[in-house]
C-alpha cells in the first residue's frame, strides 16, 4: 500500500494495489465533530481544588501544631512529615492511573481516594489521643498521600474527556482548580486562628486552631464522594473506540521522551514550592519573631498572593491564544 500526504486536503490519500483510493482521517479530525462534557469537567475541575485544599491546608499550620504536641520534634523531622504526603502521592499516583485505565471509570478510584483521605484527616485531627504524637502525624500524612494520588485519575479524566479543541482549556483549567485549592488551604487554617491554640474540649475532642481544619476537611471529602457518586457523570468524548479505529482512523504514535520532559518539569516545580512552603513558617517565625497564629496568618496570605498569580496564568492559558502558541 502507498500512502501519499496531501497538505491542503484534511485527509490523508491511500491507494491499496488495485490503485483504488481510500481516506483516512486523522483521530483530531474525528474527536473534533464531539462535544465536551462541561458539567462533569467542571465537576472533576472542582474535586483537583478539593485534592489540592487537603495537600496544603497544614503547611503553615503543622510546625507550631507538631510543636504543641512532641516537644523533642525538630524542623528535620517536619520536613519528613511534609515530604510523608508527596511519598504517599508518589506510590498511589499511577496505581489510581493503572484503576482508571482498566475500569474506564473515574468514579470508584476518586470515591475511595477521598475515603481514605478522609481516615488521615479525622485521624490527624485526634493527634493529640496518642502518645509519640509525630510519629502518629508523620503515618497520618502518608496515609493522606495515598488518598489524594487519586488526582491521577482526575487529570486522566481532564484528557480523556475533552475534545482536542478543549483539551488545553480543560487541562489548565483543572490545573487552576489544584493550584488555587493549593491556596486556600493556608487561608483556611489561617481563618480559624482566632480559637487559639489551646481552644475547648468537647467530650475527648480538643478543639483549636489546628484541630477543626482537620474535621472540616472531612467533612469536605465526605461531600465530595456524594457529588462524585450521584452528579458526576463520565463521558470519554477524548477516546477513539474500537469501532472508529477500524475506520480508517490514524491515530498518532505515543510521544514518550514529550511526556518524559512534562514529567520532569513538573517535578521540579513541585521541589522548588514545596522547599519554600516547609521552611516559610519556621524561617519567618525565628526572623521575625512571630507567634504561632501571626506565623500561620502571614505566610498563608503571601502562599494565597503567590497562588492567585499562577490560577490566573493557568486561566490564561485555558482562555486565550496564548495556549495554542
């Protein structure tokens, strides 16, 4: 079989032996007369903000919080408990990707994520039960970090269920929900600074500043496998099906050493803030000899200023010519 290109024809000729022309289309061609689901993409774009939210609701929070609880905890183990949720994400990240893949559901891995979110979150809450507390903190995380690693199947979902014509608006826009969950975090755990560190006691509950961020948040990933459960609806609008692809459909080769240098950047982003957010409140705390609530507030709203600057370019991307450049 010969293949000729032709540059101003939308498809490609082919001529079998016989000489008798065929045409195949290429798999942008055939996705591009679809239509993305935008409920459910605003939906999965809502669930990155709440993923996002429960990675760094603590991160201005947990030092004096750690502190408070075992007095011989040092800034080394910190950074420890800090990296405990990335380590957790690392590990479940590609099993949630490897789940989505072979159900071709979204649904099921995100439910359970949030579940065992939730676990780590009321436990971190209850910290202050146990003896040997930063040990108990350092497990809380981790276990944390395997429940949000279903952000895997929420960014397969931004791909897979998007048009070609959609799919930068779609993947930038949920990159924008995680950043600015990466926000408000801080913010929240800022706002309920005013109950102080020592707070009140409800039956064996003790109730602070650093206490209720952690039942509130399980309260949030409760909601959000409700909303998963009975408004979220899948629709691959971005996969060409078995029958399309006996259609003539060219589908383009898999670009590994692309996907390879994406996942390299990314990493390094995520070193380059994460360093900053660990060491911001210890650092500001020692120069400027802030109180734990003053340390917790200020650092939260300068996370929030730095976070608002990168959901605005992601929004710009997703909006405008620049994201096709």
């Amino acid at each position: 079989m010969t293949r000729v290109s032709i540059a101003s024809r939308s498809t490609t000729q082919v001529f079998d032996d016989n000489g008798n022309e065929k045409h195949e289309f290429s798999a942008s061609e055939v996705l591009d007369h679809m239509e993305t689901d935008w409920r459910s993409m605003w939906i999965s774009i809502f669930l990155q903000f709440v993923v996002g939210v429960q990675v760094s609701v603590y991160y201005m929070s947990m030092w004096p919080y750690l502190q408070k609880l075992d007095k011989t905890a040092d800034v080394d183990f910190l950074g420890w408990i800090i990296a405990s949720c990335n380590i957790g994400s690392t590990i479940s990240n590609p099993l949630y990707g490897y789940w989505n893949q072979r159900t071709m559901s979204v649904k099921m891995p995100v439910i359970i994520g949030f579940l065992i979110a939730a676990v780590a979150q009321m436990w971190y809450g209850l910290l202050s039960l146990f003896s040997d507390a930063k040990w108990f903190m350092l497990a809380a995380r981790v276990v944390t970090g395997f429940g949000v690693g279903n952000i895997a199947a929420l960014r397969i979902y931004a791909a897979t269920a998007s048009t070609p014509k959609d799919r930068m608006k779609a993947i930038s826009y949920g990159t924008g929900g995680y950043v600015l969950g990466i926000s408000f975090g801080p913010v929240l755990s800022a706002f309920f600074t005013p109950l102080g560190e020592n707070g009140w006691k409800l039956g064996f509950l003790q109730i602070n500043m650093f206490t209720v961020v952690a039942f509130l948040m399980t309260i949030v990933l409760l909601a959000a496998c409700v909303i998963v459960h009975f408004f979220f609806n899948e629709n691959y609008v971005g996969i060409i099906d078995e029958n399309e692809k006996e259609s003539n459909v060219v589908i383009p080769k898999y670009d590994l050493i692309g996907a390879l240098t994406c996942i390299y950047l990314f990493m390094t982003v995520n070193i380059i803030a994460t360093n900053i957010e660990v060491m911001s409140t210890p650092l500001t705390t020692v120069l400027f000899d802030w109180k734990d609530s003053q340390s917790i507030l200020y650092n939260g709203i300068a996370l929030c200023c730095s976070c608002v600057v990168s959901v605005a370019l992601n929004i710009i991307l997703g909006s405008t010519r620049l994201g096709k450049l």
